[in-house]
C-alpha cells in the first residue's frame, strides 16, 4: 500500500494551494480520510476529516478556509486550502488508514 501526497509548496500569505492524495493498494471504498499536519518541533495535528457518510470535521484554526473532498470511485482525496498564513506552514499527510509521506506547504509573509 501506498499512499501519496502532493501539490504541496511555497505561497504567500492570503494564497491557496490544492493538495492531492491517491493510493496504490487501497480503495477509499467507505473509508474515512484525513489530513494532517506538522510543523517543526510540533505534534501532527488533524486539519480536515470526512467519513464514509460524508460527515466533516475542521478544527476552529482551519475552519472555513480549508475544504476536504473525496471522489471515491477514483480514490483520490483533496485538500483545498484558502487564505493561507505563515502559521499554516507545515509537513501535510494523508492518512487512510496508512500515513503518506507528505508534502511540504511553506506560507511566506
């Protein structure tokens, strides 16, 4: 299994960015899809999750600037991201079940 993230970059400030998320060895089926993200010296943190139901989840740090989207039947998963900020800068992964390897998302001022 393999998942992949990419569409990662530099942007500045106020800019968006669509990251992308496919798998090789796994179907999205009715899986639940998350992204994540790491700065430097910080924990993972969840920024955007969907389940099977389509249900959503952001926290209040990315909420109504970040939208997650899920075409199932191409198992791809994307991750739209407006109004960027410098505090946005971090490592950003997929996880379904399994963990990607990231992409890098680096928001200049």
């Amino acid at each position: 299994v393999q998942i992949v993230e990419s569409g990662g970059g530099l942007v500045q400030a106020g800019g968006s960015l669509k990251l992308t998320c496919t798998a090789s060895g796994l179907t999205f089926d009715v899986r639940d899809v998350g992204w994540y993200r790491q700065a430097p010296g910080e924990e993972r943190e969840l920024v955007a999750f969907v389940n099977s139901a389509g249900n959503t989840y952001y926290p209040d740090s990315v909420k109504g600037r970040f939208t997650i989207s899920v075409e199932r039947f191409a198992d791809v998963a994307y991750l739209q991201m407006n109004d960027l900020k410098p505090e946005d800068t971090a490592v950003y992964y997929c996880k379904i079940i399994y963990w990607g390897q990231g992409t890098q998302v680096t928001v200049s001022s």
